[in-house]
C-alpha cells in the first residue's frame, strides 16, 4: 500500500482538475457534477472521448520506460514491471480489442 501512495503521488502531479479517471477520490459522478456546474454557469460545449480498447493498444516495454523514468526507486520499479509481465487473469479472459475500464 505505502508503494501504491508514492507512486500515485508521482503520476497525480501530472493531471489537471478536469482529468477524472482512474483517480482516487473521483468517481463519473463527480464529473457529470462537474459538467452541470459548468453549463450552469453559461458553457455550452462537452466534449467526451471513449477510447474503447486503448489500453489494449499501449506498448508495454515504451510504458515501463516512461514509468522508470519517473519512479528512481529501483525496488519499486522493478515490482511494477513484474506485475505487468504476469498481467490481469482477468485481462486474459477478454478479447484482445475489449478493455475494462472504469
């Protein structure tokens, strides 16, 4: 748990307030929240992207880079690319275009 607290740490800094997946303490509700509030201040547009099976297309090797870069642990790193190697059992089990996302 503490590794899962430094590396979400890492990686929150990079996300702007109007990012709400796969965050803690976010959920879809917040963002339609979200959404309403700001057409009830007088915005009009809402833009939405569903990238079905994007996570499917990410090359495991060029992530594991971008992640080393930012994590200097080397223990810690070395744990996240060994849980990418053994994968999701549950990952398995779909297809290789249907992704579970959140």
């Amino acid at each position: 748990m503490a590794a899962v607290i430094v590396i979400e740490a890492i990686f929150e800094a990079d996300l702007t307030n109007e990012q709400y997946a796969y965050r803690p303490k976010r959920s879809a509700h917040d963002a339609v929240r979200k959404v309403h509030e700001l057409l009830n201040q007088g915005y009009t547009d809402v833009v939405d992207a569903d990238l079905k099976g994007y996570f499917d297309t990410i090359p495991h090797h060029e992530l594991m880079k971008s992640v080393a870069r930012r994590v200097s642990d080397a223990a810690i790193s070395q744990n996240l690319v060994g849980n990418g190697r053994r994968g999701n059992p549950q990952k398995r089990e779909q297809t290789a275009n249907d992704s579970k996302q959140g």
